[in-house]
C-alpha cells in the first residue's frame, strides 16, 4: 500500500490491507493480492512489521501473545507503580490508555478471530500460532476498575 511519506510503500499498512481483503474474501491467487504478498515477503514479512502491529494481530490470531513481554495488572495496584505513573502531566495522555489495554489483552490473551489466513505472509511461519482461549471472566477486577476511574479523572 502506498504511503505518502516513505518512498516505496508501508508493511504493516499493505499487511492490514491484505488481511482486510482477504477477510472479504478477495481471492489471494488476483494480481493485486500476489503483488501486496510478495511485496510484504519483500520487505520483512509480519516478522519486520512494528510491535504495535504485530499486537493487533494478536488480537486477530495471526501472532502469538506469547512473543510479548506480561505486564502484570498488579502494576495498576496503589501499592504498584500506579503511585508513581498515574500522577497528571508525567508521561503524554495518550499513554495510560494505551497501556491499560494492551496490558489488559496481553493479560487475558485476547483473541478475536477474523477467519481469514495469513500465515503466507510470514518469511518463517511458525508451527502454530498459540491461540489461548480467555477465562471466564465475570467482571473487571479491582484494578481495572480502580485505573479506568484513574484514567477518567485525568480527562
């Protein structure tokens, strides 16, 4: 997929894009889906894609949440680093967000599957994907509950 600011196009754009059409069922066997798949293997495959990228196909079960580093949700406690990164005007606003729900999927290895296969777009697919079902789950815990109410008030 073409990119306005680099030369030659972007991965992980032209890997979402191809994902999306192939979900929609374009056939990957037309030139336009040949082209974006040898583009993507020419320029790294999903392994070369941004981290944050290889974390939403995460979400769609094309990557293994297992690659990630846990970030425990008891960070979110008072007695965690909650005391010390939740304070207004420390790091950018954007920030928390963002890092509340990627610890919350990285947590419960959130899974919600497209139905569509990418794995042509690996260099070396691996084996398997690991897809891990969430637990059960009946509500949000202290610490979520506690840091959206956090969250909210820096608004």
């Amino acid at each position: 997929m073409h990119e306005h600011n680099l030369k030659t196009g972007g991965l992980d754009p032209t890997i979402f894009n191809y994902l999306y059409l192939k979900t929609v069922g374009i056939d990957q066997n037309s030139d336009k889906m040949v082209k974006a798949k040898n583009w993507v293997l020419a320029h790294g495959g999903i392994e070369g894609a941004q981290t944050m990228s290889k974390m939403k196909l995460a979400v769609f079960g094309h990557y293994s949440w297992n690659s990630f580093l846990d970030i425990p949700l008891m960070i979110f406690r008072k007695e965690g680093l909650f005391q010390f990164a939740y304070v207004k005007d420390v790091v950018a606003q954007w920030v928390y967000p963002h890092l509340t729900a990627l610890t919350y999927m990285r947590h419960f290895k959130v899974v919600y599957e497209l139905g569509a296969d990418i794995t042509e777009l690996w260099l070396n697919p691996p084996r398997e994907i690991r897809i891990h079902e969430a637990p059960t789950f009946f509500g949000p815990s202290w610490d979520v509950e506690n840091l959206v109410n956090e969250i909210l008030k820096l608004r």
